[in-house]
C-alpha cells in the first residue's frame, strides 16, 4: 500500500494565526506533507489566495479547502467545503441540522477536539452541543496535537470508540491546528491509502468508508484472508519525520472489540495472521462485529499510542 499524510487542521492570518497563506504552503512543503487543509476561523477568505499560490508557484503539496466554524458551543470542522453556509441561526440543541447542511454542499463535517476546555479559558472550544444522531457526523478529530494528552484527547479518542462499538459509522482525523510554524516530529497525522484521483475525492471516499489511520509513523494495516478464515495484520513505514519503523522495538496491537480486547505483539519484519475464530469470544452487539486495531510501542499507556486503525467489520457471529 501507498499512503498519503494529511494534516487536516491548520490556520493563516486570514483568521487567528501568525503565518500567511503562502507561508503555511511553503512550511507544508518543506515538511513533506503530502496535503494539507486550510480550516480558518468562520472564512474561506483564503480559498483564492492559496489557489493562486498553487497556480503561480506549483508546489508539491496539495490544498483541501475548509473552514472551522468556531461557535459558543463548540467547533465544527470542515473539508472540501466548495461554499461558506451560514450558521447564525445554529442550534445547539439540533446541531445536525448545521451538520447536514454543510454536508449539503458535499462537504466533509467533523468535530474538532470535543474535550477543550471551555469556560472560562476558551468559550466555545468544548463541544457542548446536545448530538443525539452522531451518524450526522464524518468524522471526529481524536487528537488535536497543542491539547492535553489525558485531559482533551484521551476523552475524545473514548468517545470516538464509545460510538464505533456501538454500530456508529464515523471516521478518526487528527489535526494540529496549526497557527504557527509548530514542529511535526511526533505528533499525529491522518494518512489514507494514495489513490489516482483528486485529493478531495480521495478524502471524501477514505473518510466516508473509515478508511483513515491516525498516525506518528507507523501504520497497522490489515487484509482479510477469506480461504483461511484469516486477517493478516503488517506494519509499514509512514515515512514520517520522527517515527520511523524500527525492527529493534517491541511493538504491541490491540483490537478492541464490544466483548473485549485481544493484545499480542508484533513485528515489523513479518505479518501477523489472526483467526477470526479467536476474536469471536470479544463478539457482542452490532454485527458485522467492529474491531478497533490499534499500534502501541513498548506498553499500553497512551503515550505509546502509535496508530489507530481503520475500523474492521467483521461477521463473527456464530463462530
């Protein structure tokens, strides 16, 4: 497989940031970042600055275009958003009715980092809004790098599994809300498998099927095995500053699933084949069953959280 990294949450001058438009393309480029998002605060006035930067001055990078809508009630991110939609009139009571609206213009809709905090250090950064539809949603930022690892991500990557365990069909991004030239060695970034189509297309379709991996470097992929009943799981090299693949470490996966989890290493140098027979004892609730993998190196701590999988459905029931 041939990946792309993403880095899906980033601002200019336009909005609140110190670095312009052109900045932002070049500190992208240079940190061979193969598309990055413009999310500004409430405008999409930079739009046609960074597409006339991209037709003057070719770089290679590519530009999704978005917007962050930034309310009292917490934010919603945007991408591949073609037009500004009004949101005077959100209800934080409703918000799928914004949701659905952004998602109108073929848009991607997301929540940004859920559990900022709030009052009275940043009105509006917590997600406060009453989602009782989260299928509303695509997608939910599971880390947002400048926040607190325990107090803002690890409430959200919860609530993000919570939902996945639960039937609930939304991807995971990671963003680093970006509002300066702030260092991308070990934080997360989105990654979707390279297709040859457009980058908007190509985030739509990896975002809307789940298939996205929140990443430092390394990305746990997994293949189904139909003839032996089988999922091969490998790790591969994100090619991401910071976090190499190393042969040397001790590397842990875990698949979470509703019933439980199963734990086992794993090695860089050769695949790791898993029955479904074995995962079938952790097989509760929805069916296809949802299986979570995720990536750790060392131990289980969250600080050892390397990747998180796409979500695997699998039909367990009955084995």
């Amino acid at each position: 497989m041939t990946f792309l990294r993403l880095e899906l949450h980033n601002h200019t001058t336009e909005s609140d940031a110190s670095i312009t438009c052109g900045e932002l393309l070049d500190y992208m480029a240079e940190n061979a970042v193969d598309a990055f998002a413009l999310t500004d605060h409430n405008t999409i006035s930079g739009h046609a600055k960074m597409e006339t930067l991209l037709k003057n001055h070719p770089a290679p990078v590519q530009c999704i275009y978005g917007m962050e809508y930034t309310t009292y009630y917490g934010h919603i991110l945007c991408l591949n958003l073609p037009e500004y939609v009004p949101w005077d009139s959100i209800d934080p009571g409703n918000p799928e009715l914004i949701f659905r609206q952004i998602r109108k213009t073929g848009a991607l809709a997301g929540i940004a980092h859920p559990f900022s905090f709030g009052y009275p250090f940043a009105t509006g950064c917590r997600f406060e809004m009453h989602m009782t539809d989260y299928s509303a949603a695509d997608f939910i930022e599971i880390f947002n790098n400048p926040e607190p690892l325990y107090a803002v991500n690890l409430p959200a990557l919860t609530l993000w599994e919570k939902l996945v365990l639960e039937g609930i069909h939304i991807a995971a991004t990671s963003g680093m809300d970006l509002h300066n030239r702030a260092p991308f060695e070990g934080q997360y970034a989105t990654f979707i498998q390279k297709q040859d189509t457009p980058i908007s297309q190509a985030l739509t379709e990896a975002v809307r099927s789940g298939q996205t991996w929140v990443s430092k470097g390394p990305l746990l992929t997994a293949r189904s095995i139909p003839q032996e009943q089988s999922i091969l799981f490998e790790i591969q090299d994100g090619k991401k500053t910071g976090c190499p693949v190393d042969s040397g470490k001790k590397y842990l996966m875990t698949l979470r699933m509703p019933g439980g989890s199963l734990t086992t290493a794993i090695s860089p140098d050769s695949p790791l084949c898993i029955s479904r027979s074995s995962l079938a004892v952790f097989a509760q609730g929805p069916e296809p069953c949802p299986v979570i993998p995720k990536l750790y190196e060392e131990n289980q701590e969250l600080e050892s959280l390397l990747c998180v999988s796409p979500v695997l459905y699998l039909p367990l029931a009955g084995r």
